[in-house]
C-alpha cells in the first residue's frame, strides 16, 4: 500500500466509524426521549359508523377528511354475545371489557357480573383517564367505560358510579341523572367534594387552578345534534380533555364518543348522519394533531355498529313504460332500517402499537390490543 493510499483508508475509517457512532447516539436519543414521555391513548368511537357514514365525509366535505391520515385500517365484527345485531352497551362494552356480553349491559359479562374495564385498570395503575360523548355522559357508550350495570336504562345508577369513580375529566350532557333524580338526590356537591371542577353551562371556561378533576355537564339529556345549532363542543371538548389529561408524569387514555352518527340513522335523516360525521372527523384531527406533536400517543378510531343500513345510493326515478332511470352522478344518501345493522365497521389506528390494529378481528379485540400494549 503506498502512503496515499494509507491515508486515504484511515480517512476512510475515521469517518466510517464516527457516522455509525453518531447512528448509535441518534438511536439512542429517540429510545430515551419516547421513554421519558408518557404513552397516551385517545380512542374516538363513531356510534353507528359504518363504511357508508365513513364515506359520507369524503362526499360532503370540502377538505380532506381527516380518516385519510392514517395508516393502518382494519375491520371489526360488532355482533354481540346475544344477538347478531349488537347494541350500543353491548358494543361498547366489547371494548371496555374484552368479551361478548348481551345487548343492553353495561360493563358486565353475560351473567351479569360485573367486569373490571381497560380505563379502570389503567386507572389502578396511575394512568389518568376522560369520557367525552355528545350525548349524555351516562348514555351507554361512555357508561360501558366506568359503570357496571345490568341494563343500559339504569342511567341514575351509572351517574352514581360516575361520581364514585377515579375519572380525571368528562364532558357530554346528562345533568338531570345527577341533579334532578327520582330520589331527589343531588351529586354536585358530592362532585366538588370529590375534587372536580362542575360546569353546566359551557366548555369554555377555565377551572380554577386548584381543581385536581373536571366535569363538564352541559345539557339535562343529550346535546344539540349539529345539524340544528350545536356548536364545536365535541372539538373544543377534545382539545380541553387533551389538555388537561396531557402531563409530563403520567400517561392517559381518553375516550372520545361521536354519540349522534347513530341518533341520525335512527332517525333516517342524511343530513344528520353527515354533520354528525362531519363533527367526528374533525375531532379526530385534534387528536392527530396532537399525536403527531408529543409523540408516543396512539390513536383509535372505530365504531361499536352501523346504523340504519345508511348508503349512499344513485338517484332513480321511474320514467315511461316503468323504466327505472338512475343518476350516477347524483347522490341520496338512503337508509334500509331505522335500527342497527351488523355489516363490520371500520378500524383506524395511529402512532404507537398502531400496526397491531390491522386485519379483519372481532370488536373484543380492541380490548386485548389495549391491555398488550399498556402491559409492556
Ligand atoms: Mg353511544
Ligand atoms: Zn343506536
């Protein structure tokens, strides 16, 4: 080797080694940094969501639906341990608890037991923890999450254990389960006593500082559908919940419910299904944005069930001689039921574990997904 070349191979080397080493570093450097970080979970559930709701918002939106920023989608089966066609209880519960129980309960398995949840464990565990809904907070949905009931009318009962329970943060309506009850019982009180911070009027505004919890209960049932008036709560709501959930500390999982997609399909009504989905998916971009921000977050969007067998059919009319004529340039949106249906649903998954949720899976799967991964 003459000496060019000698000093070009330690050149060479030198360089070689140094660029491995500061790989290694950078390598190291995520690894450290998604440690310190908490890992949070955000799971928005579309009551009644199905392919043709889902759809609705790439038709009736002037932008890019938000569903199209992520990257791994799966779909899930939604019958229930009693019925092919599931209910909003028994759907949610699916996730909550991880197994098959009958239509109508909530938080207990098919013998009406009651069964620990993801949130409640988690809770044990020092996570934080919120429910979100547009309608109200103890409607089946985000019930399914905290209470433990043998029938999804119980709702006086579910906003006792509401009050009684570890949640950090919730917002939806619902006031008259707590305040105006058939046993004259009232439980704001009880919920100032208990650390939160009670707002019946508005999501704006600002708890005072001391508040260690937040309650936000802003209609006596549900809220306003969106399509007559409601305002940006289910997005402001979000953005509030993050906020207060997020810590430097602790990790948290919120849930997120697009309560009324499925009131709109029980109803028949287009315009409903598509601005209820409209508010959802914007809400799913808070989320996003978020995840996207801090890092280490997963975020789920899914549906316990489709409802009213909505689609987005071709207009026809009949012209002479009975001859259907149809339009495949013109949409009516178009319902076969004013109850459930049970043809899958999608699954979007983001950041974190998000791979895991790829693939055709029953709802219960949810669940076991959740507690893999908050196990690790
Ligand atoms: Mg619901
Ligand atoms: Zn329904």
């Amino acid at each position: 080797m003459n000496k060019t070349a000698f000093y070009f191979f330690i050149g060479f080397f030198f360089f070689f080694t140094s660029n491995c080493y500061s790989k290694v570093q950078l390598k190291e450097q995520f690894r450290t940094d998604s440690v310190s970080k908490p890992f949070n979970i955000i799971f928005l559930i579309g009551d009644g969501m199905g392919l043709s709701q889902l759809s609705s918002a790439y038709f009736y939106s002037a932008s890019e639906p938000n569903f199209s920023r992520f990257p791994v989608i799966g779909l899930s089966k939604t019958q229930s341990g009693s019925h092919k066609i599931t209910d909003s209880a028994a759907g949610a519960t699916a996730f909550s608890i991880g197994k098959k129980t009958y239509n109508g309960a909530i938080g207990v398995d098919m013998d009406t037991n009651a069964v620990i949840t993801i949130t409640e464990q988690l809770s044990n565990q020092g996570w934080r923890t919120g429910y979100i809904s547009t309608s109200s907070i103890t409607h089946a949905t985000p019930a399914s999450f905290y209470a433990h009931v043998s029938s999804r009318i119980m709702q006086e009962e579910i906003a006792k254990q509401l009050v009684y329970s570890n949640v950090d943060f919730f917002a939806g309506g619902g006031y008259r389960w707590f305040m105006n009850r058939s046993d004259s019982i009232d439980y704001s009180d009880t919920l100032l006593n208990r650390g939160f911070f009670l707002d019946t009027n508005s999501i704006d505004t600002n708890p005072d500082s001391k508040a260690s919890r937040l309650a936000y209960l802003l209609a006596p049932d549900g809220l306003q559908p969106k399509h007559l008036g409601r305002d940006d709560f289910l997005v402001k709501a979000t953005e509030k919940g993050i906020g207060f959930l997020d810590s430097k500390e602790k990790p948290f999982f919120l849930v997120v419910e697009g309560s009324q997609i499925d009131w709109g399909g029980h109803a028949n009504v287009g315009e409903y299904v598509i601005e209820e989905t409209l508010d959802f998916d914007k809400t799913i971009g808070v989320a996003l944005d978020y995840a996207v921000k801090h890092g280490n977050t997963l975020v789920v969007v899914t549906a316990d069930h489709e409802t009213g067998g909505f689609t987005l059919a071709a207009e026809q009319n009949v012209g002479p001689f009975k001859t259907i004529n149809r339009d495949y340039n013109s949409i009516v949106p178009t319902f076969s039921t004013g109850g459930h249906s049970c043809t899958m649903v999608p699954v979007f998954a983001y950041g974190t574990f998000s791979d895991h949720f790829s693939g055709v899976f029953e709802n219960t799967k949810l669940y076991a997904i959740f507690k893999e991964i908050t196990s690790k």
